[in-house]
C-alpha cells in the first residue's frame, strides 16, 4: 500500500513538472517577441474596433495590411463604419504617408515616420514593441493566451494604460483593450483574422488604386459632385461647436456665408491661446485630389483621421470639412478641442 501510495505521488509531481515545463516565463515569451519583431516581414488582418470616448460607442472594422523589405515599411490601414458616410484609409508607402477619404475623392500627402512616432492599436509591431518598452509590465497566462498589461505611447493621452493579450502558440494578437487612469474602458480591438505569411502584389500600397477600389467598394456614384451641384442650395449643415476649449480662450465671434461649394462657417476664439475653427461643406470631385501637407502627420481622433501639422488640423465628417489653425496651441490642445466636437448632439448649439 505504501508503495502504491509513493508511485502515485510520484506520477502526481511528475504531471506537475511536465505541466510546468509547458508554460513559457515571462522572459521567455519577451524573448520570442523580439525575435519575431526582428523577423517580421508582414501580415494581414482583420480587426473590430470599439472605441467608448464619445457619448455613444462607434464600431470601425479594420483591414490591416504589413509589408517590409529592406527598402521600405509599407502599410495600409482601412476603417470602415456601416454608419459613417466616408470611410478612411491610412496608406504609406515609396512616397509618402497618405490619408485616404474615398467619398471625398481626396487624399492628404505627409512626409512622415507615421506609424514609428506612436503606439498604433491595430499595429501588431507597434504592440510588441510596447511590450518590449515597458519595464514594469505585469504578465500572465490565462486559458491559451499570454496576457501583457503596459504603459501606452497614445496621441490621446487619456488612453493611459493597455491589456494585450496574444495566442499562446502562434503569439499573434486576440484582444486589445485601452483604459483610462481609472480604470474605465476606452478602446477595444478584437482580432477576428490574421495571416502572418500573407503575400502581396507590388501595387497594393497604390493610393490610387486604393482610391478607385474603395469607391467601388463604397459604391460611390461617379457623378456625385454633379449631383451636389444641383443640391448646393440644401448642401448646409448644423454648425458643431467644441465642448472643450483652453482656459482663458472664448468664442469671440461666429461668421456664416455661403460659398459655391454650400455653406462655410468661422468660429474666431480669443485668449492667451486663440485658435480658429473654419467649417465647410465639402463635395465629392470628379478627378482625385491630392493635398500635400508637407511636415505633419495623421492623428487618431476616434471618430476619424486628421491631418496635422505644426499650426493646423484637418479632418473630414460626413460631408464637412473642419480646419482648426492657431498660432498659440500645442498640437496636444488641438487634438483635445478636435476630439470634443463629439457630434452626439451635445456640440451643437
């Protein structure tokens, strides 16, 4: 009996040890991160994106698409919102950095490190990367999957801190969830595909064929700006004014005209930081646009892609274009105002 008994310890802490010797430290799989980071040589994925900043929670499917050889990174990142009117594209390649809006027929050009001067939530190098940075990351393993908590390299500093969790075998991307300094639920990412030996034609990265396939894709009639034409009496729109604004600046005067494009509105702010919030309504064009911002780069405001650059921002919104210009604003306080004009309603006046 007592020999039985030894036998069965022994298998017990022999199923222990085998357990054990399956799992990988925490160094371990760091190490195996690293070497993947410095082997990559692109993917494709898919991804659901769910971001809980405004006044009601925005789903954005996302197409990601990695290339890199020794000449160059190449990236095309495609949102898509079933309830937005014009859909986004983030391409870089050969000539540059490029955002995309298809409805619109138009593209703003940077000369830009975009995606290498942030974190990127849908990047899978940009994650491992925050792994690999952040000293004080906590790690775990849980049902198959390796789960990273770190620090974060946002544009938008309220996303403060992150839960990566990754498959335990291939170490691709599950889940990415982003919360704020307390706790609260900001952004989430679920991966639903991705192909770590995709391959890839010479002009995927194409802006435009991009353009053209995302028209066709959106079903975007060829005649649309004649069709706003004959609209442009009706082409307005409810003026969005921004819930936050730097201390000390105030609305000093709201300018409204009609231009041959529809209408155009002119909020001047004054203070130690004034600024100036031009908005218009925009059209679709018939022959691709393409504006050269120069230095700048694209930024994350949740509900879209702006374009940035030392002393303005840029973005689109369902058929209006906004500018904000300053001369005394951080690019910090441009972004912040950018992303307070919410357009749930509670902006408007």
């Amino acid at each position: 009996m007592r020999r039985l008994f030894l036998l069965i310890v022994m298998f017990i802490a022999l199923l222990g040890l085998i357990t054990a010797c399956g799992e990988k430290s925490q160094e371990e799989v760091v190490q195996d991160l690293d070497k993947k980071l410095q082997d990559m040589d692109g993917y494709k994925g898919k991804a659901s994106m769910t971001l809980e900043t405004g006044e009601e929670a925005r789903t954005y499917n996302v197409d990601i698409w990695h290339m890199q050889n020794e000449k160059n990174k190449y990236y095309k990142v495609h949102l898509k919102n079933d309830n937005e009117e014009q859909n986004q594209m983030i391409i870089r390649n050969d000539d540059g950095v490029f955002v995309l809006t298809p409805a619109l027929n138009k593209s703003f050009r940077f000369q830009s490190d975009w995606p290498n001067n942030n974190s990127q939530v849908y990047l899978y190098e940009s994650l491992i990367s925050d792994i690999l940075m952040d000293a004080e990351r906590t790690f775990a393993i849980h049902e198959g999957t390796y789960v990273f908590e770190t620090k974060t390299n946002y544009q938008n500093k309220n996303l403060h801190h992150q839960e990566i969790v990754l498959d335990a075998k291939s170490l691709e991307p599950r889940t990415v969830k982003i919360y704020d300094a307390d706790y609260k639920l900001l952004v989430s990412v679920e991966f639903t595909e991705f192909d770590q030996n995709a391959s890839f034609d010479d002009n995927d990265f194409d802006t435009d064929k991009n353009m053209t396939a995302a028209a066709i894709e959106d079903e975007i009639p060829a005649s649309a700006e004649e069709d706003d034409n004959e609209n442009q009496e009706n082409n307005s729109f409810e003026v969005v004014y921004p819930s936050y604004q730097p201390q000390g600046s105030s609305l000093e005067d709201t300018e409204e005209s009609m231009t041959d494009t529809g209408q155009k509105v002119v909020l001047s702010y004054s203070g130690d930081q004034s600024f100036t919030i031009v908005e218009r309504s925009e059209q679709a064009l018939q022959a691709a646009a393409n504006v050269d911002v120069g230095a700048g780069q694209p930024v994350d405001l949740g509900f879209t892609v702006g374009a940035q650059t030392e002393d303005s921002l840029t973005w689109h919104h369902n058929g209006v274009e906004y500018l904000l210009a300053s001369n005394d604003l951080s690019q910090e306080e441009m972004m912040a105002i950018a992303r307070s004009m919410d357009y749930s309603g509670q902006n408007l006046k």
